[in-house]
C-alpha cells in the first residue's frame, strides 16, 4: 500500500514539474500504470492574476489533464475557480472523457476580485471531495488530489483550511502564477510572464504564506 501511495504522490509531481517546465510526461507516465485520482483544480481569478496570466492558467490546466486517463473509472476532474469567493465549474461526476474536461477548462471566465484563498480550499474540501459530487469512497483507496493556482498571498487565513484538506486526505499543491513569480518587491518584474513554477505541496507553503501575514499585520 505504501508503495502505491508513492507511486500516486511521485507521479504527481513528475507531471507537474515537467508539465511546468514543458517536457513530455510519457515515460514518466510508463512507470506508474494504473494509477487514478479524483483530482481538483483550484484556479485563482483574483484581479491580480490579470487576463493575460488567466488565459495561460486555462491552458496549463488543458496541457496537465493530457498526462491522465480521464475517465469515470479512472481519472476524474473538478475545476473550482475562486476571486471573492469560490464556485464550482463542474464536478467530479460532471465529465466524462478528456475532451470534455478540456473543453468546459477552455471556457472558464476570468472575474476578478480579491485573493480568498482559505474559502477556496475550504469550499473545494466540504464540496468537491464528497461522494455526493463524485469523489469515490475512501476506501477504495483512490487518491484525493488538489491543485492550487494562485498569484501569491491570500487575503484571508489558509492554514487550517488546508490542515483541514490534510486531515480529510487530499494532498494540494500550490503553483505560482504571475506575482507569485517575481520573488518579493525586490524581484524583476518581467518574471511575470514566465510559465506558471511549482511552489510547494501540502502545508508547507500555507505556514510561509501565514508567517508573512502575520508579519505584515505587525
């Protein structure tokens, strides 16, 4: 069991990080045979995010569903978007084949707004992840998996609802877009429009946006 779990979280990040640096993910993909996830996108809409950076969000979206088989029994997708607060562009349950996902991921549309990104994990974990919307039960052993795209500090509380997201078994990795690039005041601007960078996986990269909260509230 333990080597499958690692097989399921190695293959993750293996298609992450290539899918962000541009490389083909088929061997990659070769190593781990039959492996399934109920996956879940978390898209930033924020004003900040901008349109620019949205559209290459919704295409990084489309080029990571080519590394899975989606299907009812095997890969399913969720796309939740999140500015003010979060909604659901469709469910687990909603699509049935990659065309599909593909398709309703290329017709989300940007709204812009502020950074909630605690009511957006909250939202995908007591609404996305529920048999009622197409997670399948635990116990089947499928694994639960979130990823977060996001321009950088939310202007709400992230870390219990992530411990929160822990604690039901979903594993969410947080991907940098646009502001979340630049590396502080000081980074250069025109990092901006590099292709979106894996930040962090699990709590780890809520604790350091907490920490900078807080400190900035001093």
């Amino acid at each position: 069991m333990e080597l499958r779990l690692g097989c399921r979280i190695t293959l993750v990040l293996v298609i992450l990080a290539l899918t962000l640096s541009g490389e083909t993910v088929e061997a990659q993909r070769a190593g781990c045979k039959n492996v399934h996830y109920d996956l879940a996108f978390i898209l930033d809409t924020s004003s900040s995010v901008g349109r620019e950076n949205f559209e290459k969000i919704r295409q990084w979206v489309s080029n990571i569903v080519d590394s899975f088989d989606v299907a009812p029994d095997k890969t399913r997708v969720a796309v939740v978007r999140y500015s003010d607060m979060p909604t659901t562009e469709f469910t687990l349950s909603k699509h049935r084949s990659l065309e599909d996902v593909k398709r309703a991921a290329s017709e989300i549309v940007y709204r812009g707004g502020n950074t909630m990104t605690g009511d957006a994990i909250s939202y995908t974990t007591n609404n996305i992840f529920t048999e009622r919307n197409g997670a399948r039960p635990k116990a089947r052993g499928i694994q639960r998996v979130a990823i977060l795209l996001t321009d950088g500090l939310s202007q709400d509380y992230v870390l219990e609802p992530s411990k929160a997201a822990a604690a039901a078994g979903i594993r969410m990795f947080a991907v940098g877009i646009g502001e979340a690039l630049k590396g502080g005041a000081g980074g250069d601007r025109g990092r901006a429009k590099e292709r979106p960078r894996l930040l962090c996986d699990g709590l780890q990269c809520h604790r350091q946006d907490q920490r900078q909260a807080e400190e900035e509230a001093v």
